[in-house]
C-alpha cells in the first residue's frame, strides 16, 4: 500500500508557497476596492509586498531543494504525453514564483522605475497567466482525485498513513 510521496520539505514548501499565493491573489485583486491614499488599501499593499518577498525567498530554497531531491516516480499508466504536460505546468509555476516576485520588487524600487514601465505591466499580464496555470495545476489535481481515481493527491500531503 505504501505509494511514493514528496519528501516533507516539498510538500510543505508547496502549501506554504500556494497559501501565500493565494493572498497575493487576494490582496492584489482586493485593494482595488478602496480609495487610493485610504487606510485598508494601504495595509492590503504593504502585506502584497511582504508576503511577495517571501514567497521569492521560499522558492529560491524551494527550487534549491528541488534540484538536490528527486520527485517521486510518476503514477503507473500515465501517459507521456501527460507526463510531459505535468512537467511544463510544473516548470511554469516554479518559474512564476521566481519572476513575478522580481517584476513585483522592480515596481517599486526606485531601480525597477528607472528602466521604465515594462515591469509594472508585465506583473500585471503575468497576473491573468499564472492565475490560468493555477487552474488548469488544480483542475488536474481534482481530475486525478475523483476521475482517474489514483490518489495522486497523497503525493504531496503530509500524512504518512
Ligand atoms: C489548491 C491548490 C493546489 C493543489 C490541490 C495542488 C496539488 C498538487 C499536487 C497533488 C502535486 C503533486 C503532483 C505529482 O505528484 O506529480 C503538486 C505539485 C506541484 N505544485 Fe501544486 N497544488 C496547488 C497549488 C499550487 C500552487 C499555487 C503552486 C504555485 C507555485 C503549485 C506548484 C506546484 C509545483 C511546482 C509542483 C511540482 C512539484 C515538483 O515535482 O517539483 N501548486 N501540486
Ligand atoms: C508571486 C507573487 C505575486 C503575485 C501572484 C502577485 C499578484 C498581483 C496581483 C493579483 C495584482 C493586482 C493586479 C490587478 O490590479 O489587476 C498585483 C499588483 C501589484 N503587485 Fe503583485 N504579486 C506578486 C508579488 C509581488 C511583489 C513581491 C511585489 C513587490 C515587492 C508586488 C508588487 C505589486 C504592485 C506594486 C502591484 C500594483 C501595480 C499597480 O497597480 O500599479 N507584487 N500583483
């Protein structure tokens, strides 16, 4: 019964890095709705900058540990293609918890507004491209829990049952 799982930093790496993305998604989208200057959009922007850097400090060692722990081997009877999807997906969220942080950062320093506006917009276009990465990321999550039925969600959970 026992089946191949992410080792413990991984998995808690992972829900770490999406909680912390669901706040930036949540702040980003959020402040929108209160005056500029007023004080909840304030707080709202200050915990976005917090909680972006530390998202870029969590995927650096991420990543770091990523490249010195194997996954687990993928589930019996995927097909290659799938295989090879699940790897591109993977690839784009690690590098989006890179380069979104880093546009973020060169928004607001007096460097990032010297080379011009090209970061700003591109955090923002990049906003509506991670957002659908993230979909698709969990829709395959659910499809493999309650269609494919192979618990492929016991991977990357911190149980040991
Ligand atoms: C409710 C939300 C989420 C669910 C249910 C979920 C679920 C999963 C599962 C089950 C795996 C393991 C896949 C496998 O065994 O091959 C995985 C891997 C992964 N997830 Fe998520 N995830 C979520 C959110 C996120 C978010 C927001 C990110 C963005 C950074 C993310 C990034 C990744 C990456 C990069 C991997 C690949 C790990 C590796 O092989 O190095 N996930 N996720
Ligand atoms: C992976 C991490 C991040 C995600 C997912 C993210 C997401 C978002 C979202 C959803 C918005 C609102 C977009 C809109 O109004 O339509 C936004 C705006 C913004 N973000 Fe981030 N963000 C991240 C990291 C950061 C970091 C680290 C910083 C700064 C250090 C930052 C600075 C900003 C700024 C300044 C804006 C507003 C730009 C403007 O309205 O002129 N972000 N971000």
């Amino acid at each position: 019964m026992t089946q191949p799982t992410y080792d413990r930093v991984s998995i808690w790496l992972h829900w770490l890095i999406a909680a912390a993305m669901a706040i930036q998604f949540a702040t980003g989208w959020l402040w929108g709705i209160y005056e500029r200057g007023s004080e909840p959009r304030f707080i709202l922007f200050r915990i976005h900058i917090v909680v972006g850097s530390v998202i870029f400090a969590l995927a650096l060692i991420r990543i770091s540990w990523r490249l010195t722990h194997k996954a687990p081997p993928p589930p019996a009877g995927m097909s290659r293609a799938t295989f090879i999807a699940s790897k591109a997906a993977h690839g784009l969220l690690y590098l989006a918890i890179i380069v979104q942080p880093l546009l973020g950062l060169l928004t607001i320093t007096a460097f990032g507004k010297s080379i011009g506006r090209w970061p700003r917009d591109l955090h923002m276009i990049l906003v509506n491209v991670i957002a659908a990465i993230i979909l698709i990321h969990v829709a395959a999550a659910i499809w493999h829990q309650f269609v494919r039925l192979d618990n492929l969600m016991r991977r990357m959970l911190p149980s040991r049952i």
